[in-house]
C-alpha cells in the first residue's frame, strides 16, 4: 500500500517533468521571426473601390480610390504558420517612420494599411521595419501580373481557375498548390502567393483550398 506522502511525492515528479517538457518545446504562437512562410497578398484594388463606393464611403474616398488608376496593389506580406499566422507580435508596435510609408506608396497606395500592416503582420516577421518593407518590394517584384489584367478598361468576366491559369502561366514555378484567388459574391478581389522566406513559390495546401467558389466574377476596370 503506497503512503500518502509517496503519493504526492510521485504525484509531484510528474508535473515536474510536464512543465520541464513544456518549456523545452520551442514557443511559436506570436513569436517574432518563428513561421514557415509568406502569404503576399495582391488586391484588386478596381473591386475594392467599388465595394466602398457600395458601402458610401465615397465622401472619404481613400488615395487608393483616387484619379490615379490602380490594377494590383499590395495587401499585405503576411508571415503564415503551415496552420494559422501570427500576429501582434509587438504591441506596442515599432513606430514607423513617415519616410518608410512615403516609399511604399507606389505599392500599397494608403497610409493607414501600410500602418495596419506593419502593427498586425510587419512586427512578426522578425525584421526590423526597413528591411520588412524592402522584403515586400522584393515580394512584388518576383511576381509578373498577367499582361490582361495592366491595363484593363472594361469590365472582364472571369473564373478563379482563369485567373490561377493566367498567373501560373506568367510566372513560371508558380503552381495551383501555392496560390488562392480571393473573391466576394460577384466581385475578383484579391490573388495570394505563398512565398518561402527567401520568397520562392511555396506549396501551402491550407491557403489553396480556401481559394475562391464562384462560377463566375467580375473584374472591375481601371480607374
């Protein structure tokens, strides 16, 4: 008959070893630096003006929504776990230097989500904000937007498995494993690319299956 004291004498060396396993296992769960990839994500930025002109946000328009034309713009650089992303993994944030936003305009043409970016997404990378940001031009700069849609005047009807076909084409190494065609109820809204962290092509099942349904959408022409 084993003792009480014994008893909570074993009791105790297993919570023990528990808490020293534990603490052994590498901490991931909003950890700076600790992720498996990039989701750079690519909005239509057509689409994402007309859904704020539905909203009655054209009294506020953003610069995005402005006279200049916008095809493509840049989302965001997001780090991405196999399963899930971080986030705010610095709160908080780094300030960001005004002059870091001003050079990130011809790519993500609005303050405020260069700012959003950088708290949410920017701060989980593990780089400091200059370098986060000079990661995001080079992420750009790796992708080829498909030549119909620079310069697109009318509306073009299209599929998602369309616009996969057209980037996979323009961008070669690129496959349907690595890459998610986001959509609305009638509306094309955004293209995510999932890049390593030396930002080639990177299979990323959970984001391709999420990929847009729809039978049929609408790409908004150019402003």
């Amino acid at each position: 008959m084993i003792s009480l004291v014994v008893r909570l004498a074993l009791a105790g060396l297993c919570l023990g070893a528990l808490v020293a396993n534990a603490r052994s296992e590498p901490v991931r769960e909003n950890d700076a630096g600790q992720f498996d990839f990039y989701v750079l994500s690519l909005s239509w930025s057509p689409s994402f003006c007309a859904a704020a002109a539905e909203r009655g946000n054209v009294r506020r328009p953003t610069p995005q929504c402005g006279p200049r034309p916008y095809s493509f713009v840049v989302h965001g650089l997001w780090p991405q776990y196999d399963k899930g992303f971080p986030e705010y993994c610095e709160v908080p944030a780094p300030r960001l230097n005004r002059a870091i936003v001003s050079s990130m305009l011809d790519l993500m043409p609005a303050p405020r989500l260069i700012y959003n970016e950088w708290d949410r997404h920017g701060t989980c990378s593990g780089l400091a904000a200059r370098a986060y940001f000079d990661t995001v031009r080079r992420a750009r700069e790796a992708i080829k937007i498909p030549s119909q849609f620079s310069d697109l005047r009318e509306p073009l009807n299209v599929t998602p498995a369309i616009v996969q076909e057209a980037f996979i084409k323009a961008n070669p190494g690129l496959s349907a494993s690595s890459m998610a065609v986001e959509c609305n109820k009638k509306r094309l809204t955004e293209v995510r690319i999932c890049l390593s962290k030396e930002l080639q092509f990177h299979d990323c099942s959970e984001i391709a299956r999420r990929s847009c349904r729809g039978n049929q959408l609408v790409m908004p022409p150019m402003r």
